[in-house]
C-alpha cells in the first residue's frame, strides 16, 4: 500500500501536472505546491508509518533492539 501511495505521489502527480495546474491551493497552482512541499510531506509520513509498523513488529516477534 505505501509503495502505491509513492508511485502515486512521484509518477502519477508528474504525469497529470498540467491538469492540476488549474487548481488552485492557497493561492498556487496544485501541481507546484505538491511538487514544491506537499509530495516531500507524504514521504515523511510514509517513512513515519513504515518506521512505526515495523517497530511493531519487531516487538511482536521478540527481536525490537534497544532499551
């Protein structure tokens, strides 16, 4: 599921950048905006949850490092 939110994000935003350009958000065109910041948020929240879910997992099946 996160590497289809990337595909997404990085190839299908690029593709359709002239269409998005109509759409305004906060004043700039759409396709700027997630070219500029809003495709470098999704990423982090990507690293976030994986991040996060594997953490998970690893104390599921005893093998977490640390404390």
């Amino acid at each position: 599921m996160l590497l289809a939110i990337w595909f997404v994000v990085t190839f299908v935003m690029g593709y359709f950048a002239i269409p998005l350009a109509q759409i305004n958000f906060f004043g700039w065109p759409f396709s700027f905006y997630m070219a500029a910041q809003g495709s470098l948020i999704i990423y982090v929240l990507i690293i976030w949850f994986y991040a996060r879910r594997m953490g998970k997992l690893d104390q599921e099946y005893d093998v977490a490092e640390g404390d």
